[in-house]
C-alpha cells in the first residue's frame, strides 16, 4: 500500500503501552468515530508493541496474541475495528526481538506477514531493535514489504528504524509508505521542538508512496501515560501540531483519544492545519527566513492549488520576538506590486493583505500558521 497522503491515525505506545486490551481498542475505535476523527481522516488504528504473547506458538511458529490481553483473538479486535469504518494496524519488528521484548520477526518474515494478514492487519508498524549486527537493514525490509505485499492484504508498511543507517536514502527502494526518521518522542517540549528541528534537512526525502515520519504525537498527552515526562501546554501542543502538519507528517495520534479535551480535540480536527498536511502534492516546504540556530525559522509550503502555507516559529525561550518575511523570499518581488491575502490556520479569520513583507510578534514556544494567496 503506497499512501498519496501522509497516513493518519492512532497508536497505542505513547500513553498505553503494554497496557493494551481487546475493551481498550474497541473503546478506543468507538471514540475514534464519535468524536469525529474518523471523518476527519484518522482511520488507522494501530497496536504498537506487546500485543502478543512472549514467544511463538511451538507448534505452528505463529506469533499469536496475549491471550489475557486479547481473549477473544486478534481477529475479533480487528473485525470490530473494521465495523467501525476504520483500518486496522499492528506492530512487529526486523529483529529477533521486539524492542519491549517479544518475538520480532526477523527470518520469519513470510509467515508473520501471512499471519498478520489473517488477523486482518492493512498497517504494520516495523521496529528495529535486536537486529543481527551482520543483517543489512534495506533487505530486512525489503522482505517484510515483500512478504506483504504477497500476504493476500492490502498492509501498508511503517518502517521505524529512528532515521538509523541514512534510512532516507535507501527506504524509497523497500516499499515502505512511511518511515520514522527519528529518536522516540515524549511528552515535554524540548523533545518535539529537538526531533522536528533534526528533520528540517530531511524533509526532501519525504513525499507521496513514502513519508517522514518525524513520531507520534503526543498533542493532547497531558503528561498522561506511558511517554509522559512532563507534559506541554496547549499553546505547545498546537505548535507540535502545526509543525508535523507543515511538514507533512504521518499524523499519528498519541494521547488517549477516549478522553480527549476539546482544546486537543478541535486542534487535530482543525481543516486548515489538515488541509495543509493533505496537500495531494506533497511539496517539500523551505526554510523561508532562517534565524541562525532553527528555533525562529519561517517555513513555506506551496500548495496544489496555488496558495503558499506559511508558519512563523518561535522555538526558543524568549517571549514575544518579532518575526520577518521579505515576500520576495517567496518569490514576490515588490516591484510587481502583488500582496499575500492570509488565512489564519488556527482561527479560520481572514487577516487582510500584505504587501513586500509581514511582520508580526510570536512569543516563546508559540506560532503563526497561514494559508497565503496572492493578490493584486
Ligand atoms: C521503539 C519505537 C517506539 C515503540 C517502542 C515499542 O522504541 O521507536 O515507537 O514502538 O519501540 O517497544
């Protein structure tokens, strides 16, 4: 499955853990539905690690799912999910092991996908840890792709290999619609702010069949749960969001959308941000204006449709900086005397034109997003 657009959806890791259940997802797919996420276009829902048992069945060598954990099998969860409209995600890794210690699917590929398939999986997250040092990791997932493509299922393949081994350049080449390019995020600040700010070169490499996946957000965690350290803001929250949405990002939801607030809950609904991040044509966006350390940069996007996404950061600490963009730097030179008519992403609001330059105060950890057309 070769994803246009950056996948969206849920994963259990950053708030549950291996504190997953057959009532959890379920739950879980129904408050997907309710609160509109599915509509909005979250439709994966992903079991990230600790789902199975800890070794393989000795008779047919299948990984088969926690029994208490799951006690009425992996397919019932799945069949529920799918009754919900939504798709269905599971989680494996290259290795021999998976990274919270359980069987991976390194030499097992075939079968696992085969058995992945039967569970009614269309994801499979992909891990990287206890990977034989001698095994090269393009062919490991090389093969899973291939082992998925061949299972009888339509299963798009998410690599995680935490941007190791110049994963960029090579991971195009294995069939892989997304890859994680980073370190695992959690819940404070300085972690998004560190993981997007290490991925601005790399978004280049992203785009339609195969996208930057820069983790899964933690946008709503509240310093609940498994990765919670010490939580972020809203004002944080909605900076994280507008970045992985500018950045054409999986959107892979973290918290637990049960309880979402309606701050976090209108943040991932908002149609502006999404808009932007679903853009059919998966333009890279540039640094227009770069402040020297990457923590004030302004990011443009072009748009299928003609209009420029625009985002104005403040990363640092210090409050209330003035931010600066030349529209020319855009490719509007002032003398031809057109001006940019923008849309705030976050309220919907039309701010009015600008003319040769927009300049506008953006206090510590906060942004501006719009979506810019140009006028005369
Ligand atoms: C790695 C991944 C995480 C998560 C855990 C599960 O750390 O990067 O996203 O899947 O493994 O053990």
């Amino acid at each position: 499955m070769y994803p246009k657009t950056p996948p969206m959806g849920f994963n259990t890791w950053n708030t549950f853990a291996e504190n997953i259940s057959d009532e959890m997802i379920r739950q879980t797919a129904d408050a997907m539905v309710e609160k509109g996420l599915l509509d909005a276009g979250y439709n994966y829902l992903v079991i990230d690690d600790c789902w199975s048992e800890k070794e393989r069945d000795p008779v047919t060598g299948k990984i088969v799912p926690d029994k208490k954990k799951f006690p009425n099998g992996m397919r019932a969860v799945a069949d529920y999910v799918h009754s919900k409209g939504l798709k269905f995600g599971l989680y494996s890794c290259a290795g021999i092991r998976t990274c919270a210690d359980y069987p991976g699917s390194y030499d097992n590929e075939y079968l696992d996908a085969k058995t992945f398939a039967e569970y009614g999986a269309d994801f499979l997250k992909y891990d990287y840890c206890y990977k034989p040092p001698y095994a090269n990791g393009a062919l490991l997932y090389r093969r899973i792709s291939l082992a998925l493509q061949n299972s009888g299922r339509d299963i798009l393949l998410s690599a995680c290999n935490w941007g190791a081994d110049d994963v960029h350049h090579w991971i195009r080449s294995t069939g892989a619609g997304m890859y994680r390019s980073t370190g695992d995020i959690c819940d404070k600040f300085e972690s998004f702010r560190d993981i997007f700010i290490s991925q601005i070169e790399n978004a280049k490499y992203a785009g339609p069949g195969c996208f930057n996946d820069i983790d899964m957000l933690t946008v709503g965690m509240h310093n609940r749960g498994n990765v919670a350290r010490d939580g972020c803001t809203d004002l944080e929250y909605r900076t994280e969001f507008a970045l992985w949405c500018m950045f054409g990002s999986p959107l892979m939801l973290g918290c637990d959308v049960r309880n979402m607030d309606d701050t976090t809950l209108a943040l991932v609904k908002n149609p502006h941000l999404l808009r932007i991040n679903q853009d059919e044509a998966c333009r890279t966006p540039f640094v227009a204006q770069y402040e020297g350390n990457n923590l004030r940069n302004v990011y443009a996007r072009l748009l299928s449709d003609g209009r420029i996404a625009i985002m104005f950061t403040n990363l640092s600490d210090n409050d209330k900086q003035w931010a600066w963009l030349a529209l020319d730097s855009l490719g509007i030179p002032a003398p031809v005397k057109k001006g940019l008519r923008l849309t705030n992403a976050f309220t919907g609001e039309d701010e009015g034109v600008f003319k040769e330059y927009i300049q506008l105060p953006v206090g510590a950890h906060d942004c501006a997003v719009y979506i810019a057309e140009v006028v005369d």
